[in-house]
C-alpha cells in the first residue's frame, strides 16, 4: 500500500487543515497544465488519490488500519467536492445567486463660491440615477407573477456536465446561462423595467453644505445613490466640493488674503482705509511708516474652520503706489523734502534678496 502520508509531506497526525495545504501546494506543481510530463502525471495521481483518502475521515481511518479496498485513484464521495476546492482555492458560494444586489454609489461635484464656502449653504440638487421601478416595486414581474424555476438548472443556478480526462470521467459545474446563475427565469417581465426592478429617474435632493469646506471635501448621503438590481438597496451619494475663485479674496487655508494700494504719502503719515470682506468693508489702521510689503491681519475675518465656529484671520498685503508723473511744483517739494532728510540722489541701500510672501499674492491678483 502506497505512502499516502509520505507523498503529501505528512506525518500521521496531520490536521485536515495540513492535508488540504500540503496536498493544494503538491497540485499545483504537478497538475498537468504546468508540467505535462507523463511520470509527473503518474505522480499526481498519486497524490490525488492520496488526498482523496486522508481528506475523507472513514477512508482515512480504514487507511491508517491498513485496509487496502476502495482506494483505487478515482474521485469519491465528496472527495471531488474537497479536490476542487483546494485545486481551485476553495471558498466560493454555490447554488443560484440573488437578484437583488446593493447598488452602486454615486457621485457628483458642486461649485460653490467663497460666501457659502465659508458660512455654508443649502442647495436644491437634481441628478439622474437608478431609482426603485414603481410599475414592478423593484420585482422585475409583470401582473403580480413570479420567476419560475429555471428548466435547465433546476433551480440551482448551476449545471453540471461530466468530462474525459486522464484521470477518467470529471463532474464540474458552471453558472447555468439559460438563467444567469439566478436559479429562476422571468417569462413575464415587467414593461417598465424589463426585468430588471429599476429603472432611471431625475430626483431632487436637497443638500446641506456645512461652513469650512473647501475644494476636494465631500459629503456623503448615506442610502441616496443607485438602487441595486432588483430593488436592491441603493449606495451612497457623495457630493464633491469645487471651490471658485473670488475677485479679489485669495484663499489659504483658513486665512485669506487681500491686496491693497495707497499712496506713499497715506503710507508715510499713516491713514484708516476701508478693507474688503466677505461681510462688507471693515477700517483698517495704517501706521505711519508703514512699507510696501507689509502684511496686515485683520482678526477673525478668514474662513470658517470645518466643524467649528472659529474663523481664520483676513491678511492685508500693502502695497506702496509711487506716481509716475510729477508737476514742477510736486517735484521741488519732494527735492527739497529730500534735502531736508539729507537724501541725496543715487544713494543706494544695498539689501538681501528674499522674495515677500506678498509677491505671490500680488500675481495671483494681477497686480
């Protein structure tokens, strides 16, 4: 009597687990679709009739008694049942599938300008998407009738055929295709939905946009996309969030950021300008002295921070306006308000080059 245990690497108390991987990693070096060499064809057989008599309990303990009858390398019982499965992986569910599936998730973008972007919004959405087919309620059957048993499968969603190999006569099964595997045919379908339970519908949902969001956010609707086949459960929706530009508000992060221009001589003496926001223009004290470049905060007047109530802060980017033009008079004040200061023209402050902050902004507003 062969060695069943020595072909497949076994001692005599291997679990059944040790039997179905050992004999899985011998099968898939042997089988004859990756070496057909006649010996190791010999040798497969070995080693699938060996599992087919360790992986079966009775036989394995009529083997380990020393009983020689009933084990003559053909498949048995639910031995073949077992073979497949740990030829093939294992695992897979038999038996006809249902018709009703969860449905797919949808989907789609929003834009939304700064204002709502920072205090939210609520919008009144319409989409098409696969919604439950009234005529049938999600069905697929005409006139309150039911799938009939499928003639070809019988009602199990698979068909089985026996084939010649070399091992002798194979049983495998495949999806029955009269059915689609489902076990049951429609012979009178729904003329809504031809069958399907579903169809497609426009529908208008009304979406609440909290504070804070910003581009690439999403929100996600529980339940509000595509219905599944055959009245399946519907996935979700998410809404994506797209960010427009403003004319003149630079977002980053939860700050934002405003260009502004005044006079060289608002900038020396100092002066109170008003400042754009998001809710109107606020005063904003400029210091005397102030240069071209400076960045002023104006507190709490940013964005909306997502899920709180706090806000960002508003930064003003200065910018000095030199005039291009000068009367005769401008220009003997200036020379003489240059004397006064012991100015003299020419002088040059030589200065470390490092790029402002506020020169990015100011190209971003086409300044």
């Amino acid at each position: 009597m062969a060695d069943y245990y020595g072909l497949l690497g076994l001692d005599h108390g291997a679990s059944q687990d040790d039997i179905k991987k050992a004999y899985r990693k011998i099968a898939r070096e042997l089988h004859p679709d990756v070496n057909p060499d006649p010996e190791v064809q010999n040798k497969f057989k070995e080693v699938t009739a060996a599992y087919d008599t360790l992986s079966d309990p009775q036989k394995r303990q009529q083997y380990d008694m020393g009983a020689q009858g009933g084990f003559g390398g053909g498949f048995g019982g639910g031995g073949f049942s077992d073979i497949m499965d740990a030829f093939f992986g294992g695992g897979g569910n038999r038996g006809p599938r249902p018709r009703m599936r969860q449905g797919q998730d949808a989907l789609i973008r929003i834009e939304v300008d700064l204002f709502e972007a920072c205090f939210g919004v609520e919008r009144e959405i319409t989409l098409e998407s696969a919604v439950v087919c009234q005529k049938c309620t999600g069905q697929g059957t005409a006139n309150n009738s039911a799938p009939s048993m499928c003639p070809v499968c019988k009602g199990r969603g698979e068909t089985q055929f026996v084939q010649k190999s070399f091992l002798g006569q194979v049983m495998t099964s495949r999806p029955c295709n009269n059915c689609s595997a489902y076990g049951s045919v429609i012979t009178d379908p729904c003329r809504e939905c031809a069958g399907d339970g579903r169809v497609r519908a426009r529908q208008t949902i009304n979406v609440k946009i909290p504070a804070g969001v910003e581009t690439g956010n999403r929100i996600q609707m529980a339940g509000r996309g595509e219905v599944g086949a055959g009245g399946g459960p519907a996935g979700d929706l998410y809404i994506e969030i797209v960010e427009t530009d403003h004319d003149f508000l630079l977002r980053d992060g939860d700050n934002l950021h405003i260009a502004i221009e005044v006079s060289f001589t608002a900038a020396a003496l100092g002066t109170t300008v008003k400042v754009e926001t998001l809710e109107g223009p606020v005063d904003l004290q400029i210091r005397g002295g102030t240069q071209s470049g400076a960045t002023l905060p104006i507190k709490g007047k940013g964005m909306t921070r997502l899920r709180t109530t706090t806000r960002g802060d508003l930064i003003v980017h200065v910018d000095i306006a030199t005039p291009h033009k000068l009367s005769r008079e401008q220009e003997k004040l200036l020379k003489e308000f240059a004397q006064s200061r012991g100015e003299k023209a020419g002088d040059v402050k030589i200065k470390g080059h490092k790029e402002g902050l506020f020169t990015k902004f100011r190209d971003s507003f086409g300044r």
